[in-house]
C-alpha cells in the first residue's frame, strides 16, 4: 500500500513534468507593447532574386525580448524562407523574401504575440516590372538604305534607383518593318536587343510592364554608322518606356559626262562622274568604274564633280558602268555608252622648191629646198622623222628627232638626175609608222 506522503510526491513530479512539457511546446511570444520594425537591404528585386529582411523586435521599455522570441512573417507576393524565426539575444530575425517569377509589389508584414508590424508597418518591395524606373532605347545604325536595312535596337531598363533591372521583358513594337522578337528579357546588365529591318522610316518603342505606350523620339540623321537615342517615357506605376526613331536615308545620284567628241583608241580622254548626296542622305563610301574594256577602277569617296582619265586601246563600243554606294547602304548603278574612234595618223606636207638654175651642164649639181610640217593629232606626239633625199642626193637621208611643226630642209642633185621620190618617215608615241611623198624633176 502506498503511503499518502509518497502519493503527493508523485503527483508533484507528474504535475512538473506537465509542465515543463507544456512550455516546450508553447512559443515564447513577444510581450504586450513591444514594437516589431522591418528593415531590407534593398527596395527592388528582380523576379528570380532575393532580398534580406531584418525583424528588429524592442519591449516597451526599449530593450529587446528575450532570446528565442518568436516572429512569423507574410508576404503577398512571393514567398519567405522560413516564414517563422527566433530572435538572438539582440531581438533581430533574418529571415528572406524569394521572388517567384511574378511581378508586382510585395508587401511583407511580421507579427508576434501582441506585437505586429501594424497595418502600414510592414515593408513593400518592387518586383520585377514594378521596380521599372526608365527604358532608354537605342539604334546602331540609327540611318538605314532606302533599299532597306537592318539595325540592332538596344533597351536599356533601369530601376526606380537608377540601377540595371534585370530579367524583366520588354515588349518592342515598330510602326513599320520588321522585328526580329517582340519579346525580349533583359540580361544581367538590364539590356534587351531586337533587330529592325526596314526601307520605311520607322519608331521603335520599348515598353516594360506596358503592352503599349510610346514617346517620339529620333535617332538623327546619321551616316548609319552612329547610335541613335531615343527619349523615355517616365514610369508610371510600374510601367515605362522609350522610343526611338530609325531614318532612311536617301540614296546618292550620278551622271556620267564622257567627252563633247568621241575619244580615240590610245589616246586618254576626259570623264567626267557628277556625285550628288541628297540632304537626308548619307555620304558616298565609294565609286567604282568599270569601263567597259576589261578594267575596273576604284574612285573611293568622292562628292561633287571627279573628271576621271581613261585611255581605250582599241576602237569600238564600250559601255561605262559606273557603281555608287554610300554609308547606309545605298546603291546606284549608272551606264552610258562611248564609241572609240581610230586614231587620226600625223599629217605630212612636203613642199619641194627646184630652182630654175638647175638645168645646168652635165656635171653641175643642183641643191633643192623642202619646206616639211609634220602635224600629229591631239594627243599624240613624234616620236622621230626621218627624210630620204634618194641615193644620188647628198646628203641622201636626214634624221629630225621628234620634230612637231614646219622646218626647212635642202638636199644637193646632180644636174640631170630626173625624175626623183622624197620620202618622208614618221614614227609616232603610239608606235606607228606614217610616210608622206613628194617627186621633183632634176633636168
């Protein structure tokens, strides 16, 4: 039997160990009047991303409750890991907020027996789009050819503090061509890349957290070689965006002016390429000239007026085609026709003068005088001119180098010698050989 002593003992234990039990599964709780501050390290974060939040819990006289005081969190947007934590000895929980992919505002609050955050105590954060501050839009080339053109659009998103936002889409659309995506996430740097291809002027308009919304804007009137910036819509409740304007740029023209007479084979002639770059047009990269006999020359970045020599070697009909391209892209083809005539041979005159004293007695001589032009045509030159006098003259050959003009020879006969041939020899700078004659009378 069981003593009444032993008993109570007994129910003491059992009534202590209740207890013990009872406050191990009982949280310990903030105490009435204390306070519960939230605090991030940031105010924005990406939907993919995570932010720190720190529960700072003080009792009403100031000091912080008792290590192991309990804080349960909330969050309506996204998640929190863990969503209950104990305080350390300085009354702080750290707990973090895990975006989901979602967009929007986060509002977290945090409560703990009596103590809460309150109804406007809690903490909001911007996720994704909503954290959207301004969209800078670019072109690179900001001009493109007539003929049509591709450029990269680049989005530069940055958040309500001014930093890169990444991981958020933006939404391109153009009023005219073609866009390579419509929908394009920013990388790690905040920016999003489309292409334009375009023969039409056309506005570019990044939105994010917007499926519409423009500002105008320009990207100039470059060479296409530059960047064009375009302005930016200020955000509005989580939604901004940024135009850009990409110009097209007219193309150049050109007429080709051969000479005012047909040029003749081996001889150069004058050609004359007139270049004219329209006010919204971009300056002329190069002009290249095939003449239409085998060559092909480069003229590179002319502009105005270029005369131009070229020298056909053989006669016929040519055709010039001449290939004009600028900057942005554009190119114009230009033809004309030219006819390459033979060249003209150089034109001998000989003028013989016999005196009247030469029908002396035999064995008497009798000295002629030649008056001798020899005229080339334009663009060629003498190279030597030769005279032969005949074999009974003396001297019997005369060399005049490269004569060009009139010059007076004279060449002595024996009386009697007759019927005689003066021969005069042009050699040509184009290599050719021309003769002229005259015949005198030695009685």
């Amino acid at each position: 039997m069981v003593s009444r002593g032993r008993q109570l003992a007994l129910s003491l234990a059992t009534l202590l160990l209740v207890a013990v039990v009872a406050c191990e599964k009982v949280p310990l709780l903030a105490p009435t009047g204390s306070t519960i501050t939230l605090t991030a390290a940031t105010n924005v974060v990406p939907t993919t991303g995570t932010a720190e939040i720190i529960a700072q819990v003080l009792e009403a006289s100031g000091s912080p409750p008792h290590s192991g005081t309990q804080i349960t969190f909330n969050t309506t947007l996204g998640r929190i890991e863990p969503s209950q934590a104990e305080t350390d000895a300085n009354g702080r929980a750290v707990v973090r907020f895990v975006a989901t992919g979602a967009s929007g505002t986060a509002t977290i609050s945090a409560i703990s027996g009596g103590a809460s955050t309150g109804a406007n105590g809690g903490i909001k954060l911007s996720v994704g789009t909503a954290a959207v501050g301004a969209v800078r839009v670019s072109a690179n080339p900001a001009t493109v050819s007539a003929l049509g053109g591709t450029t990269t659009i680049t989005a530069n998103v940055f958040d309500v503090n001014g930093n890169a936002l990444s991981q958020v889409p933006v939404v391109f659309s153009t009023t005219a061509g073609t866009l390579g995506g419509s929908v394009i996430n920013t990388d790690t740097n905040g920016v999003a890349q489309t292409t334009l291809t375009t023969s039409q002027q056309a506005t570019v308009t990044a939105a994010v957290g917007a499926q519409g919304g423009s500002s105008t804007g320009s990207g100039g009137t470059g060479t296409g070689t530059g960047t064009g910036t375009g302005t930016t819509t200020p955000a509005t409740s989580g939604q901004a965006s940024g135009s850009v304007t990409v110009s097209v740029s007219a193309a150049p023209t050109l007429i080709i002016t051969p000479p005012s007479t047909s040029p003749s084979a081996g001889i150069p002639a004058q050609y004359t390429f007139a270049v004219t770059v329209p006010s919204n047009g971009a300056a002329v990269r190069n002009l290249s000239v095939n003449w239409g006999d085998g060559q092909v020359q480069d003229l590179g970045t002319v502009s105005g007026n270029s005369v131009v020599s070229h020298t056909y070697r053989s006669t016929g009909s040519f055709t010039i085609t001449a290939t004009l391209t600028d900057a942005s892209g554009n190119v114009s083809t230009v033809s004309t026709a030219v006819n390459v005539i033979p060249v003209a041979s150089p034109t001998i005159v000989i003028t013989p003068s016999v005196p009247s004293s030469c029908t002396g007695a035999a064995g008497s001589t009798c000295v002629v005088t030649f008056q001798l032009q020899v005229t080339p045509p334009t663009g060629v030159g003498i190279q030597s001119v030769t005279v032969d006098f005949g074999d009974v003259a003396t001297p019997p050959k005369q060399g005049l180098g490269g004569l060009t003009g009139s010059t007076t020879l004279s060449a002595r006969y024996p009386a009697g010698s007759g019927s005689r041939t003066v021969t005069v020899t042009v050699e040509d700078t184009l290599g050719r050989t021309t003769q002229g004659f005259t015949t005198i009378n030695i009685p």
